[in-house]
C-alpha cells in the first residue's frame, strides 16, 4: 500500500503550511512537480521491498521538503543526512528515526563516519550538483550505506537541456553562479544521464530504470496558478507551444534526470 497518488497541487497544498518553512514555499512551488516524481518512484519502491524487509529503512540524503512525503508512506523509517549540526526545520524524526551529520565533499576519505547502518532505500534529490568532488567518491561511499539488493534514487538537472544549449548559442553560461554561502554553494557540476550511469557501473551499481522530463517550467509550479479564476490566454499559449516542444523534442532536451541505481 502506497500514498495515493498525488498530483503537484496536492504537494504544495500539503506541505506549504509547514511550521518555520514560510521563507522557502515559493521553493516548494518550484519544485513540487519533481517531488510529484520522486514519490510515485519511491512509493512503488517501497512496495518492492516491502515483502522482504518491514519497516523499509530511507536514508534521505539533503532533508527537505520530500522528507515530509517520505514519512507518509506506510510502514516506513526514515533517517536523513544532511550537512549541518541540525536538520532543517521541515525534518521532524519519529521515535527511532536518526539525523546524521556528514559533509560529502569528505567522501574522498574512506574512513569518514562509517558508523552510518545500511538501509533499504537511499535518496539523493538534488545533491549531487551541489558537491565540488568527483560522484565516483559519492557513490561509493553511499553504496556502503545500502543493503546488498537495495536501491539508490537519484535526481538531477540535466545538464543539456534545451534551455541550457540555448543560453550558451547566446553566449551565455547557462548555469549558476558559485554562492558565497558555504551552507548553499550552488551547483558545482551538473551532470548527463550518460555520465551518471558510467558513473554508477564503476561504483558497482546497476541502473533498473531512469527517465528525463520537463518538471522545472512555470506551468508545473502549483503556487503560479491560481485556484479560481479566469485562464491567462498568454499562459495558456504558452503551455500548449511548450507541451508542443516537449512531445517533438529528444529526451535528452529534457530538464530533470531521474534514476533507479540497485546495489
């Protein structure tokens, strides 16, 4: 048994009340079509695992938002990862649920916190374009945090999308700038779903499914559009020519990479 299945809209409308999280909803509105995602990958998941192993241990690593919706999955334990001395606020461990604190840019030394249990499940949502070290150091050292048999869910902008190739034939970067906040650098690196899966074969992982889809445009974002009212024709427009744009266009032109790695 899964949550039933929830639509982006659902996700904001969820989650967008959360005490202490007012200052990141518009973040939450941005993101809820990729949590949309993630959770019907995850929840499909857990039903796997479920008939070899109950509860299903998560590791969430980078607590945010999706946490919360990790947590109403049915016969579940999740513990998070993050890189500060605490949680964010919207991470609110249940009895037995664990917070452990670990920098992964320190992947790179093999003894760093190997105190950390094996799990059924490991989730990595937009973390790994925010480390400056090479993802084969993430990966191995994330395997040695997952069952034999479990599974790695990993999200990530994709680093060729259309949007991307156009801003760079303008001459234009088409990624962030470096932030000077260490706690939020930025993206560092982003990644092809090619790279990421020679990646995860030499780290010793198995892909048993990804996809690439369009989850960042202003047409998925719940907060955007309006509960009642009447259609904004320009808005309207512009979903169709894009909806258009997306049904013609390679895969790879996409926006967001989704991948299923078993140990």
């Amino acid at each position: 048994m899964t949550l039933p299945t929830l639509t982006a809209r659902d996700i904001y409308r969820m989650l967008k009340d959360s005490p202490g999280m007012v200052n990141h909803v518009p973040s939450l509105g941005v993101h809820a079509k990729r949590y949309e995602r993630l959770v019907d990958v995850v929840g499909s998941l857990v039903n796997e695992v479920q008939e070899r192993s109950r509860p299903v241990t998560i590791l969430d690593v980078g607590p945010w938002w999706q946490t919360e919706l990790f947590r109403r999955l049915p016969n579940v334990h999740v513990n998070t990862m993050g890189l500060l001395e605490k949680p964010p606020l919207i991470d609110k461990p249940r009895s037995g649920e664990l917070y452990f604190q670990q920098d992964l840019n320190r992947a790179v030394y093999e003894d760093y916190r190997s105190d950390i249990p094996e799990h059924d499940l490991v989730i990595m949502a937009e973390v790994i374009e925010h480390l400056p070290v090479a993802p084969t150091h993430i990966l191995r050292k994330v395997r040695k945090m997952l069952k034999p048999g479990g599974f790695l869910v990993l999200s990530t902008p994709n680093a060729v999308s259309l949007g991307k190739r156009i801003k760079m034939l303008k001459g234009q970067c088409p990624y962030t700038a470096i932030s000077e906040d260490p706690n939020y650098p930025s993206h560092f690196r982003e990644y092809t779903l090619p790279e990421l899966l020679k990646y995860a074969e030499s780290c010793g992982f198995s892909c048993t499914q990804y996809g690439i889809t369009n989850d960042w445009n202003w047409r998925n974002n719940p907060s955007l559009n309006g509960e009642k009212g009447s259609v904004n024709i320009g808005r309207a427009v512009a979903d169709r020519v894009q909806e258009i744009l997306d049904s013609a266009s390679p895969s790879t032109w996409r926006q967001s990479i989704l991948m299923v790695l078993k140990h």
